[in-house]
C-alpha cells in the first residue's frame, strides 16, 4: 500500500478518501483538514486566544497539539468529574501533554472547586450522570472563557461525534437542536463562542494522529456512558460506513451545506428573555441557572471562582514526536480504541 502523496509506504488507510498515507503526510492531511474547517467557517482569527477544551483523550489532545503547530494561541482547559478510576488517569493525560508541549493547562476539579461530583450531582438533580456532565462542562467552559479573558471556546467534537448527534436529532426531529448544530457556535449574550475544528476528521484519524504524534491519551470509555443513546447512534452510523465509506462525513456537511435554514427560526427564540443568574452571574431565562440548582441541591457551592489566572504549566519544551521517528510499519489496530476500529487499516 502506497501513499497517496508521496508513494511512500502507507500507514493509514482512509477509505472514506479511498487514499492511503505515511506518516508524514497524514499528518501534513490532519493539519489541512483543520485549517480548512476553521478557515471555511470562520471559527478563530488571527491573533484570537482560544481555550481548548481537554479531556485527557485523543480527539481533544489531537486537536490541542494540531492548534499549537499551526501557530495558534491555545491554552487548556481540564475539567475532573470526580470519577473514581476515570478522572484521575484523565487528568495525568491532560498534564502530560501540556508538560510536554510546554503548553499552559488550566485545571477545574468539580469536588475541590465546588463540593459535588458527576454521580452526586446526577442524582440529586435526578439527572442521568451524562446529562450532569455537560451541564457542569459547559458553564465551566463558558465561564473560564469569560473571566479569562478568551476570545473563543475549542472543543473536540469530531466527524463521528457530529454525524451521530444530527442522526439522533433528526430521527426525533428537534428542531431547536438542529438549529444549533453548527461548527460555529456565535457568542454575545453572557456566552463565549464556541468551535468545533476537527468536523473534517473521523474518530478513527484522530487516533493514529496521536498514535503517529506519539501522544498517550485515555483510551477507556467513561464507565458511566453505559446505556448513552449517542453511542448506539455512532454504532449504526459505523454499521453504514463499513458497507458505504463516506456515508458520514456525506450526511454531515450535506446537512451543514443544505439545512442550514432548519430550524433557523428558533436560534434567536432561545435567547429571549435571558438575564443574569443572581448565584453566578451566567445568563438563563430561569430563577437561578440550572448548574447552580444543581450545585445546591448536591450540597456544593455554585459561588466558587474558576482559576483562570492559575500559573502556566511548567515548560518543558519539547515538540511531539516527529512522525518519521515511527517506525514505517502497519498501524495495527491495538493502538486505537475499539471504537475507532472502523474501517480497518
């Protein structure tokens, strides 16, 4: 198998491109496909500070150190949960990178910072645990993007990740999801706006991009997504794309090229009525945001101060490996996660 750009020996199968790659123009293709996502639609300017939301994983850490090579001001953002046996080798992760690249790292711990954890806090707002963690990730980064001072909020929402919420989205057909399925999040309001660099790239790439950068990432799932409708969705979308690659990324920018009026009228409803919460000052239409009912009713303390000015991360500077210091072989399917295994290659 030969690389598509430089005849090379290949090391990555893309069948949804039908293109194989060497390390080193893979990577040169990682690079292309994230400029072209944030050049397309407009998500971080030339000399903008974007926070990079990190969960010690690979889509996140990928996207972190894709930031950082192409000359981006990218600082990042660790939130703990409190998951015993997750949280904790999830933030060794996170450190790592930032260590490494020399990079800053902003850290949040959910019990230190505010009294509660994931599963506390899904229980006594009787929410389902992943419902819990996003609300409590989102004010957090919504937050730290404010008092810090950041012009824009990175996440790593990939093509799998997208692809799979539209298909639930669209299979309930709610609208007011739809409508704010974007790779552009707009600010104003009390929020920090918010993009999704890595739409152009599968869960599967941006696995051999950390194996190939020589980044270690958590592979484990959360042991708490168990029974999470999101996963089946990704299951069935996988089950298309093994038969008809490019099924994926074909219904996701279909709908971004086609639908992008879908729903439109209900963007600018849902922020009628917004003020700010009287506990953290973060903009709701309700007595109180609901991360501070939720802080409360689990006997934490909603009032706490995000530490953005925090010192940097002790500098060690040290790039990533560079991918012609792997060895010319086969990626085997063992460095991916299994559910990134798709496709093979």
């Amino acid at each position: 198998m030969k690389c598509r750009s430089c005849r090379a020996r290949a090391v990555v199968e893309l069948r949804r491109h039908n293109a194989a790659f060497c390390p080193d123009c893979f990577i040169t293709y990682c690079r292309n496909q994230v400029t072209r996502a944030i050049e397309e639609h407009k998500m971080i300017a030339p000399g903008e500070r974007a926070l990079v939301a990190v969960s010690g994983g690979k889509d996140s850490l990928a996207l972190w150190d894709l930031l950082l090579d192409l000359g981006y001001q990218a600082d990042g953002l660790y939130i703990g949960l409190g998951i015993a046996g997750y949280s904790e080798p999830s933030g060794e992760y996170a450190r790592a990178f930032a260590e490494r690249r020399g990079a800053r790292l902003v850290e949040v711990d959910l019990p230190r910072d505010y009294g509660y954890d994931v599963r506390s806090g899904a229980a006594a707002d009787h929410r389902v645990p992943c419902s819990a963690c996003g609300l409590s990730k989102r004010h957090i980064f919504d937050r730290a993007a404010l008092e810090g001072g950041y012009d824009v909020v990175v996440t790593g929402h990939n093509l799998d990740d997208e692809a799979a919420v539209l298909f639930g989205n669209l299979l309930r057909w709610d609208v007011a999801y739809l409508a704010r399925q974007r790779p552009v999040l707009p600010g104003g309001d009390g929020f920090p706006r918010k993009v999704k660099p890595l739409v152009r790239l599968a869960e599967r790439e941006t696995a051999a991009y950390c194996v190939l950068r020589g980044i270690d990432y958590q592979v484990e799932e959360c042991p708490m997504s168990a029974g999470n409708k999101h996963l089946g969705y990704k299951d069935a979308l996988n089950t298309i794309e093994e038969r008809s690659p490019g099924t994926k990324a074909a219904f996701y920018h279909g709908f971004l090229e086609h639908g992008g009026m879908l729903g439109a009228e209900v963007a600018g409803e849902e922020r009628d009525g917004l003020h700010p919460c009287p506990s953290c000052g973060a903009p709701t239409v309700g007595e109180v945001c609901a991360f501070c009912r939720l802080v409360r009713r689990a006997g934490g303390d909603p009032g706490r101060r995000i530490p953005v000015s925090s010192p940097a991360a002790a500098a060690l500077p040290a790039s990533a490996l560079p991918a012609s210091a792997l060895p010319a072989s086969a990626l085997p399917a063992s460095a991916l996660p299994a559910s990134a295994r798709e496709g093979g290659a």
